[in-house]
C-alpha cells in the first residue's frame, strides 16, 4: 500500500496502480497549516496512518516524504510488524527549508528503509551520502480517465501546468504571452493570485482528471516550468506518457527526462516566446518525437518495476 498525507498525488496513485497495490490519501486539511496547528493536524493524521495499518495489515508500505513525519509514523508500524518501507522523496524533501530542519530525521528513515525512491542522481547521492540506498523513479505511466470532448477553437493552444506555488514563474509566462498573442494558453491551477493576465490567457481552475486529460490532449503542447533546478516536473511527464510536445525549464534533469519532443526554455519572457516559436514553426517534428519517448518511456518503467518487485519480493520472505 500507498500512505500519502496530501489531499492528493498523482505520482502516489500511479506507483501504488503499476504495483498492484492501493493509495490512501491521509490528510486533514481542517486543521490548516499554521504553526498553532500543525501538531494537532499531524498528531491526528500520525494516528488514522496506524489504524489504517493495522486495518489493511499490508506487506509492505510506500511512503511519501514530505513531510518526514508521515516515514515516521510508517517506520514505528513496519518496526513493529517486521515488514519492509520504502520511502518515495519527493524534491520539496530536500530543497523546502521547512523539512531541511527535520534533515536528521530523514537520515535516519532512509537507514532505516528498504530503498528511498528519487527522481534523479543528483538526489540519490545525498540519499547515498548518508548512508542508505537509493533507487531513482524520475517518473511513473499515467492512466487518465476517458476524456471529455472540449473545443478549444481555431489557432495554436498550449496547455500550462501550474497551480500557482512560489517556484513557478507565473509573472514570466503572463509576459511572453503578451509576446505571442496569437497563442492561447490555458492554464491550471488555483487562479485566485493571478492578476493582470494578458488576453490570451485562460485561467482554467483545478480540472477534474477528465477534464484535465482533454486539455492536454487538445493542446498542441504542454508548458510545465520551475525556477528550481533538480526538480521534476510532474505535469510535462504526465504529457509525455500522453505523447505530447513539452515546453519546459532548461535545466540538465528536465533534458535527460525529455530527450526528444521537447522545448527548453529559461526563465524570462523572450525565451518562453521563442520557445514556443519554436515548437509552433516544427510542430510535426516534436509530435513524432513525443509519440516516441512516450514508448521509450513505458519500457523504461517496465524495468524499475522489476527491479523494484524484486527488491520488495527478497524482503517480504527474509
């Protein structure tokens, strides 16, 4: 099984599927985030993981990380039961100063876990620098629901993944758009933050997975962006296993993740625009090639999968 305190996880819910296994969203969002409540609120979800443990009895447990607190929670359980951990870090573990605090507890977790899955080398040497195993996941296949028919009208439509966090450069897109006004973007996300949006770009709110898979699918291309080096962008491999063309952040993660159909772009308005140009102008070209490293893609899931069955497989009778 899956144990992920967040309201959702895409990532969760895809591993746990491809395992064989079931995710459990564990969160208690009524409590907030504020430091007069954050005890309660992980205090509450600390006890729902253990009755859901001891409920489901599962033979092993995957874990998301952030926070550390839910490993935590995990660990006393499989000490207790004798059963493997694995502990899926997610970049926000190493780079959010939040959890950079609770970095000795994480240590210890990784010891102590069968493996920590992360997305990239970089990564998984911190991991391995403390001692314990690493496995990289840079990503997992995707199962959309059946899509829903929309029409998003004549001209060039990208599809922006966003949800509007700190290390998305929302300002920056909003100014390349305004560089290429014959393009529409329609963008994801919580948009209660987003002011003075050119013309041509749809705020689209939160979709249903429906909804969501129909945008992606209609758009020409996919836009996901971060400020942030060493970190994945979920939304541009969600496109890629739909082979889909990408415009995303140049930096040497994202450029292993996505060899071939994708644009790479910096962090300011001209370049955004010129890589959109770009993926306009050679469209058929970077639609072909999406069409490959979506195949490419799916074989090189099928052997962490087997690597990672086995890992778990030799624990589960030790």
């Amino acid at each position: 099984m899956f144990v992920s305190w967040a309201p959702f996880c895409s990532r969760s819910d895809n591993i746990a599927r491809e395992l064989g296994g079931t995710s459990f969203m564990i969160y208690h969002g009524f409590w907030g985030s504020n430091y007069l409540t954050i005890a309660l609120k992980y205090a509450t979800q600390a006890l729902a993981t253990m009755r859901l443990l001891l409920k489901v009895r599962p033979t092993c447990v995957l874990v998301m990380c952030p926070p550390p607190v839910a490993a935590l929670a995990v660990w006393i359980y499989a000490r207790w039961r004798r059963i493997p951990f694995i502990v899926d870090a997610h970049s926000a573990t190493f780079v959010d100063r939040r959890w950079r605090a609770l970095e000795f507890l994480q240590r210890y977790l990784a010891r102590q876990a069968l493996t920590t899955l992360v997305t990239n080398s970089h990564w998984q040497a911190v991991v391995e620098g403390w001692g314990a195993r690493s496995d990289i996941l840079a990503d997992v296949p995707v199962m959309f629901p059946k899509p829903v028919s929309i029409e998003l009208g004549t001209g060039f439509h990208v599809a922006v993944v966003s949800t509007f966090t700190w290390d998305e450069p929302t300002g920056i897109i909003f100014e390349a758009a305004r560089l290429v006004p014959e393009v529409t973007f329609h963008m994801t996300g919580d948009a209660a933050t987003a002011k003075l949006k050119p013309q041509n770009v749809r705020l689209t709110g939160f979709l249903p997975d429906a909804e969501y898979a129909s945008l992606i699918r209609n758009c020409h291309a996919v836009m996901s962006l971060t400020i942030l080096d060493h970190t994945m962008q979920r939304g541009a491999y969600e496109a890629a296993y739909l082979g889909k063309p990408i415009i995303t952040s140049n930096f040497q993660l994202l450029r292993m993740a996505f060899p071939k159909g994708a644009v790479f772009v910096d962090a300011d308005a001209q370049s955004i625009a010129r890589g959109i140009d770009e993926m306009r102008q050679n469209i058929a070209r970077y639609k072909c090639e999406g069409s490959q490293l979506a195949q490419e893609k799916l074989q090189r899931w099928e052997s962490v999968k087997a690597m990672l069955e086995s890992l778990v497989s030799r624990a589960e009778t030790q």
